[in-house]
C-alpha cells in the first residue's frame, strides 16, 4: 500500500504525489500476453494480486499551482467493485487532501488530463449544495488532448453540457477547457507533450527546475514489467504510437536522471542497466 501522499523537491518546484485509492490488480489486468507467449519466470506473478495506487499530481512553482489527472475513488472504485481491496477504508477525498497539504481548491491555476479515461479526470467537477454540478477549481483551466475529447469513447453522459451531469461538458460551459494539439508550453519549464499510444491523444508533463526533471507519465506505463518490455500492453492500446511514445520518454528520463510518476505504479525513475532498460522504485 502506497503512503496517501509522498511529497518531492524537484529543483524549485515541490510535489505532492496523493494516492486517492489503492485498487486489486494484477498484470493480467493490465497487460495483454498470450498465456503461451509469457516467459516461464513471469508466469505465475502474472497472476498475483497487488495493490495499485492511484496518483494525482500537483506541482507548486513560482506563480503556479497545477494539478495533473484529478481523479475521485469512490466514482471510479466503488465498494462493490472488484477492484476494491476487501475490507479497505480509502484515504480522504483529493480536495481534502490537497487543503489538509496546504492546497486551496481556488487557487489551481492549471490542471492537467492526461488521457481520456475517467480515471484520470473523474474529479474535474464537484456536486455543489444545489445538486449542480461546477468546476472543482473555478480558477484553473483544464488542458485536454483534442483528440481524446472528441473521441467517439467518451461516454455522451460525460459530455453532456447539462449541469446536472459529472461532466467535461461542464468545463466547456464554464469556457475552463483548452484542447491541446500535440506538444504545448504551459509556463517556462512546464510542458505538456503529446505521447500517444494508449489513447489517441494521451499525453504527458514534463516540468524542469534548476537541473532536475519530473515526468508525470498517466497510463504510459502501468506496471513496472511495461518499462522492461515495452511492447507489452492493455489490448485497447495502439501498439505503434504506444511502443514509439514509451521509448522517447523512456530515453528522454534516463537521460535527465527524471523522477517518473505513473497513474498507478509506484513513483521512481526508469535506469540503463548494462543494454537493459528497467524501472526502480524511489
């Protein structure tokens, strides 16, 4: 089970890494290999259950507070689900966490969905005392993939302009939503990069301060045995663009020594080990 949340100096800037939840998973789950084709030495943990985190990300620089993939366990983990861990009381919910860590909801400047999945957006908006949903930071503007937006897998309930829905059609009726076409500068430092493969418009932040980087990576990775073999997958990802988007970031963080942030594996860095390439927990 991961800390609720880990926090982290990178160069000026200062992360809080909040797990919302931790989910059961297994590599099955989230890998797609043929039974026949698994090396022996993998087969049986191919099997075993782990509990998995589920980060969000916020980033406090200079003149800037952004949020990377604002999620909600309970919408997304319901206690009938299979996925929640027998007997598991979650953490608190993430605006609770995020003021308990200092954080004021209002003063978000920038939040950041790194692909389609409800997962990865799923507290964007908030059920106010009149049952109307609104922006869960009225002050932000949200940064979304056009791509993933117009995406025909996105549910019409999710998109539906009507205030009473949980929705991204709440964020465009409040006029917080910007599309994003490929790469795009946020503020000095901050860069949101297009990184496609296991959504069409799934993309990625990079964030540099004083010599050090970070890379909150969403669903690029989901477990540590896709970093080792990166043409091992979910089956709805697109192989192409997935294996592509992975080796450039994968060789862009080895060389700046970056700390790496996945939706749900544990934080740490992705190392040249002799003519292998590997992930190591921090």
């Amino acid at each position: 089970m991961e800390k609720d949340v880990r926090v982290c100096q990178v160069g000026q800037a200062k992360i809080l890494a909040i797990n919302i939840g931790d989910s059961l998973a297994t590599i099955e789950d989230m890998v797609e290999i043929p039974v026949n084709e698994r090396p022996p030495e993998y087969d049986s943990s191919f099997r075993t259950q782990f509990l998995a985190p589920t980060w969000s990300i916020h980033i406090s620089i200079p003149n800037a507070s952004i949020l990377v993939d604002p999620n909600e366990y309970y919408l997304t983990t319901p206690r009938d689900s299979q996925y929640f861990p027998t007997n598991y009381s979650p953490p608190p919910k993430l605006e609770d966490q995020l003021i308990m860590n200092g954080v004021k909801p209002d003063d978000v400047t920038h939040v950041v969905i790194t692909h389609r999945h409800f997962d990865h957006y799923a507290g964007v908006t908030r059920e106010d005392k009149f049952g109307k949903y609104v922006p869960s930071f009225p002050n932000a503007k949200y940064f979304m993939a056009r791509l993933d937006r117009e995406s025909r897998n996105i549910p019409e309930s999710l998109i539906d302009p009507d205030e009473k829905n949980r929705s991204l059609g709440v964020l465009e009726r409040s006029g917080l939503l910007e599309l994003v076409e490929g790469n795009r500068e946020l503020l000095s430092g901050v860069e949101i990069i297009s990184a496609p493969g296991e959504t069409p418009g799934h993309q990625i932040l990079r964030v540099s301060s004083d010599g050090h980087t970070l890379y909150c990576v969403g669903d690029l990775f989901h477990h540590s045995i896709e970093v080792e073999h990166p043409q091992w997958m979910a089956s709805w990802a697109d192989p192409h663009t997935n294996v592509k988007s992975r080796e450039a970031v994968g060789k862009a963080a080895i060389r700046e020594n970056a700390l790496v942030i996945a939706g749900h594996m544990p934080i740490g860095r992705i190392v040249q080990d002799g003519d292998k390439i590997r992930w190591v927990d921090s």
